[in-house]
C-alpha cells in the first residue's frame, strides 16, 4: 500500500511549521495501519525543527492531564516564553502555581 497522499500532508504539515505557522496534528486509525510509521518518516523529514512524542499508558488513562504532563515536562524551561493566560494554565495543571485547577476541555473527545 501507497502512503504518498498521507506523506505529502506531513510534508506540507512539516513545510507550515517551518514557515511560522502554527500546526497541531492528530492522526487516529486502528492498532496496525502505520500511524507510527507515518510519525517516523515525519520525525525523519522534520530536520530543525522541535519534535516532541508521546504514547498513552493505560494506567494513566484516569490521570487528569497526564498526556499534558508527558508532552510539556520537558519543556518547562521554557514556561516564561507563553503567554501569561496560558502559562498560568499550565502552572496551576502542574501544581507549580496556585489557582482554579482547568478543566480538561477536550474530554470525551475521540477521532
């Protein structure tokens, strides 16, 4: 099977980024049809710029914002260069400020 439509999409996807555009990617499909492949040959293409992956953990599934916490520990660091509303947001979801705990506002959602 041909994955040349799904490649061009990751490589314009990959082309947005580059170019300043802000890009957010969900890739949903059954256990088995190459949505990890597909992520590595982006991962592969995607020189330069900041990659980060993460994979659910059944264990985690009743955790409020564990998901969240895998993709943007790493880059804590970094907190200072997003916006007050939402690095609020992310200081109160990691215990690191006080405030009203968010909600997960995407919860149920599915692909």
């Amino acid at each position: 099977m041909t994955r040349d439509a799904e490649r061009d999409t990751l490589d314009r996807f990959v082309a947005a980024v580059r170019a300043g555009e802000s890009q957010a990617l969900v890739l949903c499909g059954e256990a088995g049809v190459g949505k990890t492949a597909l992520l590595d040959y982006m991962a592969g293409n995607a020189s330069g710029c900041r990659l980060v992956r993460i994979a659910g953990v059944q264990s985690e599934m009743e955790l409020a914002f564990a998901a969240l916490h895998q993709l943007c520990a790493p880059m804590l660091g970094s907190l200072q260069r997003v916006p007050p509303p939402q690095r609020d947001a992310v200081r109160t979801t990691f215990g690191m400020g006080a405030g009203p705990v968010p909600t997960a506002f995407w919860s149920g959602w599915r692909c």
